[in-house]
C-alpha cells in the first residue's frame, strides 16, 4: 500500500552515512510489513538495501547471517553437513507464511518487527544466538537472542539502532537435532503457537524456543528428555520468570488454557520426533 505520510526516502550505501536520525525514521528492509498496514508516524524511509548487509557466512566463529538477508537464501545454502540445527532455521522459513513473502521479507525483518508469531525469534532463543546492533555511532554491541524482545512488537533497540547480523556459535548448538512445530487457527493466520525444539542425543540434553503462544519469546531447558510430568512443571509459575497469567496471550484467536495447551502438545510432539530411535524408548 502507498504510504501517504512518508517525505522521505534514503537510500544510504554505508551506515555511517545515517546520520540526524528523528523519531519519525524508520528503517525498512523487505518491507513487507511496512508497506502492509498504514504507518502515520513515518515520515522517512531508511531503505537498507544497499549496506550489504546480506551476507551468510560459516567460519570457525560459527554461523553469520546478515540482517537483511532474504529469508528464502536460507532454503538454497550449503550448510555444513553435521549443522543439522540448520533445519530449524529452514523451518522459520517455510512456515511464516507464503513463497511469495519469504522471497522478499529479511531474517533482520522478522526479528526487529517482534510480533509474538515472528518464526525467526523462538528459533534462534533456541539456538542460543547472539545479535550484533549497531548504535548510531556505529559503536557495535551485543544482546542473547532471548533478551532482545521484550513484549509483542517490542524490543531492547533504541532510536536509530539496528540489528546488523545474528550469531550463532559453533560450541553451541549448530550439532544439535532441530524441529520447528507451528499451530494456527486457520491455514493462513498467524500462529498461536510455536515451539522449536533442540536435542543433543549424547548427553539427551534439550532446549525449547518457544513463541507464539507468549508475549516474548521464552526458553525452557532441561538436562535430560522430561518426561510428560517435567514438562507440564516446566510451567508452573515458580518455572517461568514471569507470571503465568501474564506470560501468555489471550485474545480472540485462542485464550490462554489453549495458547499453554499447545504449546505442551508442541513439545511433546517435538522431543518424541527428535529422540525417536536414539535411546531405544517411546515417549508420550
Ligand atoms: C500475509 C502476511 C503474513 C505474515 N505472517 C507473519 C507471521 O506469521 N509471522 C511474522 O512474524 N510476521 C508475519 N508477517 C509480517 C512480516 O511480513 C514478516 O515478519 C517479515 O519477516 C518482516 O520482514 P521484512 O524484511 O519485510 O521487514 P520490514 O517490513 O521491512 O520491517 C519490519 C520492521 O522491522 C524494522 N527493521 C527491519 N530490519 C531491521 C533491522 N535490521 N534493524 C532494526 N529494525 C529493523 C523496520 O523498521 C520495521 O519496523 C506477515 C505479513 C504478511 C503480509
């Protein structure tokens, strides 16, 4: 859609060519978000495109990718063989929602714009990663994955940073086994819940990213498969930092019994298909 308040439009080749940002800039990177829905409060367009900022990269610090990467390059890389945790970020990409969005929305896009159903964000909490952000300066700095969103839409970024490139270390989980779970109402709504698993068979360790179902995304780990009782612990109150009546969504596309619910059956189905055959028991 045209967006009638915008002046302006910048196209900078480099970052330090941003300067004088004012709280009515924004950046726009796929735009398939921003040119979706109305943006009064935008006067001016910071296009991201031409920073280069695309890039994907395996080097002995692990995964690199690039804030605007497109989503899709994620389906056609090579990864490393033994990365089997790639899979899950592929899983971000095929289930947001169409061909046609995830060949122009970014991996940057995704995360920065923070809607509880964003795919990429529940992923990389569970793969432990790292986001670079650029301050305006350029003075780079560092936040885990899982303190980044703070609240639907929400983030830690202020006025003028960006999110450079996401992280992920090769000591942390890229060796692990990875599934991607997402549950909507309808084929085409935005998931209630979304739950990415990570396994590691040697020590049977596993991590949930959970999204979706909660305000921000959330990590729930545990030092051996639980069992079906762990699991429903694993949301008691005293187990989640915050309250349970405030962690989950309520709203008209499902309540939060059901939001929890899911998330429980998500994860179930998750751990039961990633350790089927590696320690001889079936689970659920
Ligand atoms: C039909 C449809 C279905 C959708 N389904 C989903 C869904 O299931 N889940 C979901 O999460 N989203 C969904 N979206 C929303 C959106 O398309 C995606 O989240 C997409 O990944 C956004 O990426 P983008 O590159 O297009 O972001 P843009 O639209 O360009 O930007 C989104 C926001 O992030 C900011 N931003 C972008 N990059 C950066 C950066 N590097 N640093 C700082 N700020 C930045 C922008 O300023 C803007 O505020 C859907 C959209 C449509 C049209």
């Amino acid at each position: 859609m045209d967006l009638h308040s915008v002046e302006t439009y910048l196209r900078p080749q480099t970052f330090s060519a941003v300067s004088g940002w004012q709280p009515d800039w924004n950046w726009l990177a796929g735009g398939t978000w921003l040119f979706n829905e109305a943006q009064p409060q935008v006067k001016t367009l910071v296009d991201m495109q031409q920073l280069d900022w695309s890039e994907i990269e395996v080097t002995s610090a692990g995964l690199s990718i690039g804030a605007t990467c497109i989503q899709n390059d994620l389906l056609a890389f090579s990864f490393p063989e033994d990365w089997k945790a790639t899979e899950a970020l592929k899983g971000a990409v095929k289930e947001l929602a169409s061909f046609k969005l995830s060949h122009t929305a970014t991996v940057g896009g995704n995360i920065c714009l923070a809607l509880s159903a964003s795919t990429f964000a529940p992923t990389m909490v569970a793969l432990q990663a790292r986001y670079e952000i650029w301050r305006p300066n350029g003075d780079p700095y560092f936040v885990e994955a899982i303190n980044f969103q703070t609240a639907p839409k929400q983030t830690i970024l202020q006025a003028g940073e960006v999110l450079r490139r996401v992280q992920i270390s090769p000591d942390n989980l890229l060796q692990w086994r990875t599934c991607f779970k997402r549950m909507a109402v309808g084929t085409a709504g935005l998931a209630i819940a979304i739950v990415v698993t990570a396994y590691h068979p040697p020590t049977q360790r596993v991590r949930f990213g959970i999204g979706g179902s909660v305000k921000a995304p959330r990590l729930i780990e545990f030092s051996a498969i639980p069992t079906e009782k762990q699991l429903a612990e694993a949301f008691s109150e005293a187990s989640l930092a915050a309250p349970l009546k405030e962690l989950f969504l309520d709203d008209d596309r499902g309540s939060k019994t059901y939001r929890q619910h899911i998330t429980q059956v998500l994860m179930k189905r998750g751990i039961a298909e990633l350790s089927a055959g590696t320690d001889g028991k079936r689970r659920y």
